[in-house]
C-alpha cells in the first residue's frame, strides 16, 4: 500500500510525502535493517513519478517520497526560500522524522543535487546515493532565461489532461521529437482549477528554485561524497557522457550507468530499464 504522511521541513513548512509500504513490515523501521530509501524528484516533479521505483523497492526497504517545497502537495511559502541549504534541510528533517538514517538517496535532477549536497555535509546520515541525470557543472545564466521563454509559452490553463498530454508530449516547441512519456510526466503535476488545469506549482517559484543553482558548479561537493554513488544518465539526456564519467571519476567511490533508450526523465520514460542498472547497485551497497 501507499499512505500520505507529513513531515516538518525548515522554517515549519508542511512538506507531503508518501511511504510505499506499512510501516510495520518496511525494512529499516527505527533504525533497524540497511535503513531506507529517500526518494527527491527534480524541479517541477513530484513524489508520484517515483511510484514505479517505490513499488519494487518497499518489499526491501522502507522506501519514502518527498513531495519537496514547492511542489505536489507540499507548502509553497509566498516568499521562500527556495535556496540550496532549505532544500537540503528539508531532506534532513524528512530523514530524522521519519528514522531513514542510514539513509539511501535517490535523486533526479535537482533531487539529485539536493542529495549528493546531503550526502557531503551529513555522511553519517548516508548509506548510499544514486544520481539521475543531473550535471556538476554550471547551468548558466543562459538557461535561466530560456526556461523563463518556456514558462511563457505553456498554454496555461489547459482545457483537458489530454491537452496537457499532446502539448508536452507532441507540441512544446522545445521538443525535437514526439516523448508520450513527457507527456503523462507532466500531467501527473496539473491540478484542475474553475478554468481549467493549472501546474501544482508557481512558474516563479520554480524560477527561484533553478536560479539558486543554476549559475554555480557543484564539484567540490561532489568530491566530498564518501558513501557508494551511481551516476545514472539517458542517452539523450540533460547529462552528457564525458561530464557523467567526469563525476565518477570525482567521487570517491563512484560508478556509472548508462540507459540508452531513455532521455532526461530515466526513471520514469524506462521504470524497466532503470531497475535493472540501480538494481544491481543497491544490492551490493545496501543489503536488504
């Protein structure tokens, strides 16, 4: 079963998560067995795209999704913070709260820089760490306006989920060529509103969120990482090869994995494919 529990995260903002098991029978209950899973989703998601990961993870581990803030069905405080150290901290009260610790991470984009930012300042909270395409190095000032152009194009409010579907998935103008799979991804974060269906999410808020990391590179934090890392990418991804075994080479105890028929949202374009390169992994770092 799933089942919605609430965690405190910085500054008392209400944060959503799902915990993909009963509590009784889940692997690491109070600090017992290889503890459990966090689950971070990237910018603009939320903690049912990891529902495929969850399902065949809970019968080992005690596997929690975090809605983070901002997003799903957790708080959007008016003024923030939407910084670097709120999301980490959030992540680190959601851990303790909920008796993670050991904890193995699993991030996608910014989850995933959330996490391996986790894993550097709080190694005794971490077992293992899995990042899905999310870069090291410097976004840029660049992308931070084309996501502001691309915000501006979404036809908001949409009529049905099935236009939310096409438009993602067949017609944003970003798109070079038809991902039905985009196109579900994004339905799952609409919310129908009196006019139509609207994001869970403020674009401007998600704007603040990316600007908090997009200018700067991630490295010397990466390097800190002392707990066993898997750097997973899509071949068509936002994580290019060289960068992605840059970061193996930088972590202490890094490992790479490649998906070839998948494209930024790995876990969720190829749930099959993506067990069966983390599988093997967690078996090894984290016996269940």
């Amino acid at each position: 079963m799933v089942r919605r529990i609430e965690v405190s995260g910085s500054g008392g903002v209400r944060l959503a998560a799902w915990e993909f098991a009963d509590p009784p029978a889940a692997a690491g209950l109070g600090g017992r067995g290889p503890g459990g899973v966090l689950l971070l989703h990237g910018l603009l998601g939320r903690a049912a795209h990891w529902t495929e990961t969850g399902r065949w993870l809970s019968p080992r581990y005690r596997t929690v999704a975090l809605d983070q803030r901002g997003h799903g069905r957790s708080d959007k405080p008016v003024g923030g913070p939407y910084v670097r150290e709120a999301y980490v901290a959030d992540a680190v009260a959601a851990i303790e709260q909920l008796g993670l610790a050991p904890v193995t991470l699993i991030g996608h984009a910014m989850g995933a820089l959330t996490a391996w930012q986790l894993a550097a300042r709080h190694p005794e909270l971490v077992r293992a760490l899995v990042i899905l395409d999310m870069r090291a190095s410097a976004l840029g000032a660049a992308t931070q306006r084309q996501w502001t152009e691309w915000f501006r194009s979404w036809p908001v409010p949409f009529a049905t989920l099935a236009d939310v579907r096409k438009w993602f998935g067949e017609e944003d103008p970003t798109l070079e060529k038809p991902a039905p799979a985009r196109g579900d991804f994004y339905a799952e974060v609409m919310a129908e509103r009196a006019d139509g269906w609207r994001p869970l999410f403020f674009r401007r808020q998600m704007l603040a969120a990316r600007e908090a990391y997009a200018h700067d590179a991630h490295w010397e934090e990466l390097a800190m990482v002392e707990c066993p890392t898997l750097v997973v990418r899509g071949l068509d991804g936002a994580l290019g090869r060289a960068e992605a075994q840059e970061m193996v080479r930088v972590l202490p105890r890094g490992q790479y994995a490649e998906i070839p028929d998948a494209g930024h949202l790995v876990h969720y374009e190829r749930p099959d494919s993506w067990r069966r390169v983390a599988e093997p992994f967690l078996d090894a770092a984290v016996p269940a």
